[in-house]
C-alpha cells in the first residue's frame, strides 16, 4: 500500500503489465474479499477505479436485509498493492463499502471505527496509535515427536524453530506491499499433536499506526501468512486455544494518545501521567463488553480460564504479565528524540485475541478512552483501585472478565448505551453481536468439558481454522 493516486495505478498498470484488478474489501468476519476484473483498454480501467462496483451486502453482512441487498465497494486508491501470490500480475485495490446513496455504510465495522476516531478527536483531542502483537501457530505433518520440547519455543532459532523463514518471507511481504513491522519472533508454544502434526507459535509485531490502519493491516498479514504458510507445506491458526494444555495465541495491542504531536500518557519525567491512568480507568471499565469484540468464539474464553500468561483479572500494573492493562518497560534510561518517541511508550491491553473484529475492538477502545477523558474523576478512581503494584489484596479480589461468549453478550447489553452513543455503532450491529455470541451457548463451557477429551479436542479442533 504505497498512497498511488488514480494517475500512478495507471501509470502502474501500464509498467507492470497487470492483467487483473481485484478490488479487496473486509467485510463483517474480516476476511479479505475480492472482485475481480480483466481488461485490454485503460478506458475500462479508469472505470473500475471511478465506479467500483455493486455487490450484495446480505452476503457480506448479517445485518443486511436481503430484500435491499446492494451496497457499493469503492476503491480508495491510496491502498493499491501488487498481488504477491497471483500467477498473473494482479493489483489489490482496498475498498470502502457505501449506501445506496453513496454514503459510507454506517454498519461496516470500517465506518464505525471511523465514526469513533472521529469523535474521539473532536471532543477531546486526542488522537489513538495501535499496534498490535499477531500471534499464530505454524502447522505441518512430522515423521517423528523425538526432539518434542512443549512450550519452550520463545525466540528460538532455526534449526529449533521450523518456520523462522516462513515467518521472515511473510515479514519481507508485508514491508514490500507497504505494511511496516516492528519485528519478528518464535513464541512459546510448541507441541506435537496425538495425531502426528506439529504445532509451533510464532508472533509478528506492527509499527504504530492510526487504528484503521492497523486494523487493516491485520487482515492483510492474515491473508499474507496463509498463502505464504502454503508455500511450506503448512498451514495457519488464529485459534485462541489449539490445545488446552498449551500456550494460547493472543492479540495484545499497544497504543498511545496523541495529542499536537505529544504523547499524552508521557510525563516529563518518564512516568506515566494522569490523562494516562485515565485511560486505563475507561478500558478496566469497559473491559468486560470489550471482549464481545475482541474475544468472539468460545475457546476465546478458555484462554483466559486455562491462564498461560493470558489474563484474566480486570487490574493493571507495571510489567506483570498477567494484569489485564500492562504497561511495558519505557526506555526510560534513554532519551527518546521526537522521531522515535511517539508510541514507543505505550499502555498494552493484553485480553484481545486473533478471532476479534478488529475494526469494532479498536472503535470500542476509542468509546472506552474518550469515557474515561470526559468522566476523569470516575476513571482515575477506577484506576487507582485497580492497581495491582500498589494493592495487597489477592487477584481474586478483582473482577473478572467474562467467561463465556454468552457472559461477554451480557456485558455487551449492559454498557451499549455508550457504544451506540451519538450513533458509532448502530444498534443493529450490536443486536448482532449479541446474537451471535449467544448463539453458542457456551455458558458454563469449562464445567461441560471437565474431564471430557474427546469432547474438549472436538471444540478445538471446530475453531482451529477461525480467524
């Protein structure tokens, strides 16, 4: 994605021979979608890119009626990259998704995030940078589970770490196509199956970037994992739990405010200041129907129960793993200069995980922070009783997070008011939501599957490919 105007994808077009225009867009399940268009003359060209095309959006969306079904892709063509997969050269172009009367489609999770920045600047203005920790597990057939280590896999090298160059290609990827990278690494989970398949985690990590961007950018490195992960004989899994006895793959996000180019959590003396405990005080408040977001399938919810360095307590602390909000070592013996600072001191919110719609998570975390900076009285009293570096009390003190998806779609219901607030998220996404969450009914889940193998590795395996 290297910000081309209509001129530069001819241009483009013309230079690298491009046979095929696909125009992408991520719809409700944030999957890459494409439509795809041949041609021989720049005129049909120049009219993909001005008109996009109609689709039908009941099958892109459950909220669509499907008696009033059409809605626009639009190119956005800044976000013109080449296809690297295609055998024939192949320019994805992302689109935004509009009305019938060319407005942007208020129920598309894009839009809504979109919504929620927007009103988070206007009214207090400051501006969000995410990053977020993608973590995966790499899968392939072995001959053997001689050289089995379980969960002792974080930043091993190859030989030790089989799909280090798998991982590393899809890095390469995603800076050729115009998406940054913090960087690359073997996470700790490694585990042979019963059924002679290994299992071994890896993480890639984003640079900040405004969270549509980011949201975004997930979706792409998904697409970009899968397919390179085929070169390799392998495959790719999102699912929070693989394996209930093994690590769980997370999606922590970093983020910062940002404010006349300042980073608003920063205090002049490397410490973390007020507008940043408020912060925290509005993602602990929302915590629980944050989770309807950003934790959407029942094994989700074994992640946070089974607690490998997954939290589950709703307090936050400096460094400790499994607080909820954590705030990770700040370089605070290094002066950081204007071009590196902003960002690098971030919060991490560390209950996300791959199966999230991103676009709502990050539009949700917007209403959490822009709560908690136009109520800072009540934020920063929610903080400060959650602070775990400075309270004695035990974890078990703290609430919870929910533990099902129906426990989460009860949050959902409880705290709606502010998320349909001012219309971000129309009340039918939320109606949706919820109604997706509870049709698993799973609460109760860990109970049900006590001593139950097969059944246990029956679910895991249902939500193996998720993501």
């Amino acid at each position: 994605m290297l910000s081309f105007s209509k001129e530069d994808v001819v241009k483009l077009v013309q230079e690298k021979t491009i046979k095929i225009i696909n125009l992408c867009h991520i719809p409700e399940d944030c999957h890459l979608k494409a439509l795809s268009f041949a041609f021989k003359n720049r005129r049909k060209l120049e009219e993909i890119l001005e008109f996009g095309e109609r689709v039908d959006g009941s099958s892109l969306f459950s909220y669509v009626n499907p008696n009033k079904s059409d809605i626009y892709i639009m190119p956005k063509i800044e976000s013109a990259f080449i296809n690297p997969f295609s055998l024939i050269p192949t320019l994805n172009i992302l689109c935004q998704y509009l009305d019938e009367n060319g407005n942007p489609l208020n129920i598309a999770p894009e839009n809504i995030l979109l919504k929620a920045e927007d009103k988070l600047h206007s009214s207090t203005g400051i501006t969000l940078k995410a990053l977020a920790e993608l973590e995966f597990y790499a899968i392939s057939r072995e001959e053997s589970n001689a050289t089995q280590f379980p969960d002792k896999n974080y930043h091993e090298s190859s030989p030790f770490a089989k799909f280090e160059n798998m991982r590393n290609e899809t890095m390469v990827t995603l800076e050729d196509i115009g998406l940054d990278t913090k960087y690359g690494h073997a996470e700790v989970g490694k585990f042979f199956s019963r059924t002679g398949f290994l299992f071994e985690q890896h993480e890639i990590e984003f640079l900040p970037k405004n969270p549509r961007k980011m949201a975004e950018s997930i979706t792409i490195a998904k697409w970009v994992l899968r397919n390179t992960a085929m070169k390799y004989e392998a495959s790719v899994s999102f699912s929070p739990k693989p394996a209930l006895e093994h690590a769980g793959n997370g999606m922590h996000v970093h983020f910062c405010g940002v404010k006349d180019n300042k980073n608003m959590i920063v205090g002049s003396k490397e410490s973390l200041t007020t507008i940043g405990k408020q912060i925290i005080g509005g993602l602990l408040k929302f915590a629980p129907s944050l989770t309807a977001f950003g934790n959407t399938i029942p094994v989700s919810y074994l992640r946070f129960i089974s607690r490998k360095e997954s939290p589950m307590h709703i307090c936050w602390g400096t460094t400790n793993r499994l607080a909820l909000v954590r705030i990770p070592l700040w370089w605070s013996f290094r002066k950081a200069s204007k071009e590196t600072e902003e960002c690098r001191r971030t919060l991490e919110f560390r209950a996300p995980d791959p199966s999230a719609n991103t676009y709502l998570l990050f539009a949700g975390i917007a209403v959490a922070v822009e709560y908690a900076l136009k109520n800072p009285k009540k934020a920063l009293q929610i903080a400060e009783n959650l602070n775990i570096d400075k309270d004695s009390k035990r974890n078990e003190n703290y609430g919870v997070l929910p533990l099902s998806c129906v426990e989460a779609a009860d949050s959902l219901r409880k705290d709606r008011k502010y998320y349909e607030a001012d219309g971000i998220f129309p009340k039918r996404v939320i109606d949706g939501v919820v109604r997706k969450l509870e049709s698993y009914k799973d609460k109760g889940l860990w109970e049900k599957l006590a001593n139950k193998q097969e059944k246990t590795e029956e679910l895991l395996w249902k939500y193996l490919d998720y993501g």
